[in-house]
C-alpha cells in the first residue's frame, strides 16, 4: 500500500487517467492525457505516473506535433530539441547555426516556417519513424497555417 503524498491519509490505487494534463512534465501548455495507466488516490484523486507511461506519453506528443503543420512556439521547438537529445550547440552544429539562434527560438522569437519544418523532420527521424518522417516532407504538403492556441489529447490507444 502506498500512502497519497499530496494529501496523506489516501492510498495510491492502480486506476487510469481522466483528463488527466501533464503538460508541466514536457513544458508545454495543455497535454491531457485519457485512459492512461496510473496510479491514483482513493481519497484525493492525486495521478502518479510511472516512468514508462510518461516516455509513452512523450513519444505520442512528439507524434501529435511533428504531424501539425504551422510554425511551432519556442516551446515546442524546446521540447523537440530535448525530446531528441539534443543541446542548443549541437542543434546549432547540425543545422549550421549559432547556439544564439537556438536560445532565441526558444526564448520567444518566432520560428519561420523552413525551421519549423526542419525542426520536425528531425524528431521524426529520431523517432525512428520512417513513415512520420516522409509524411513531414512530403513535398506537396499544405502551406503551414497562421498559429494557434493548441491543445493535445493523448488517450489511452498510446498506452496498447
């Protein structure tokens, strides 16, 4: 039995998520998750996540973002560059940029419409995802739309 840390007098039961937003553990605004494995406070309602659902989770964002067209927030460049591993100088080095470019993107200057590209096409190879990768460059692909205020749903169908 394990005791709930966030109010102490509940258990920790195995349960799933129900709306459940993990954006804070990626950096992100709005990233729920649905039907995911976790477990969750008899009292309270607390959600602890285990290790392997939050990777599940992040490989499924860095799915559901790649696969948008538009330009990306600094932000989501942020969390791509992390996601693949990378740091700001080795992302300037494999793009034949400076460091400062890097810390600028992520800092709030907008990304353009080729970096958001090209920034896409990298996580998707990182990935591994070959199919990902050729539907990002598909050269007849949809001028990128103006930017929204988006949000990501991952449900339980990551997590089979």
């Amino acid at each position: 039995m394990i005791r709930c840390s966030a109010c102490r007098s509940g258990t920790l039961q195995p349960g799933t998520t129900k709306h459940h937003d993990v954006g804070a553990l990626f950096g992100l605004d709005h990233v729920y998750l649905e039907g995911a494995p976790a477990l969750v406070c008899s009292n309270c309602g607390h959600v602890a996540l285990e290790g392997d659902v939050i990777e599940t989770t992040r490989k499924a964002l860095v799915r559901l973002i790649v696969a948008e067209s538009g330009l990306l927030t600094s932000s989501e460049a942020r969390f791509l560059r992390e996601t693949m591993g990378m740091t700001q100088a080795e992302l300037g080095h494999r793009l034949h940029l400076i460091r400062g470019t890097i810390t600028r993107w992520e800092s709030g200057e907008k990304l353009g419409a080729l970096q958001s590209f090209v920034l896409r096409t990298l996580a998707a190879w990182a990935l591994n995802d070959e199919k990902l990768a050729h539907l990002v460059s598909a050269p007849n692909a949809p001028p990128p739309k103006k930017k929204t205020k988006r949000s990501y749903r991952i449900d339980q169908r990551a997590f089979a």
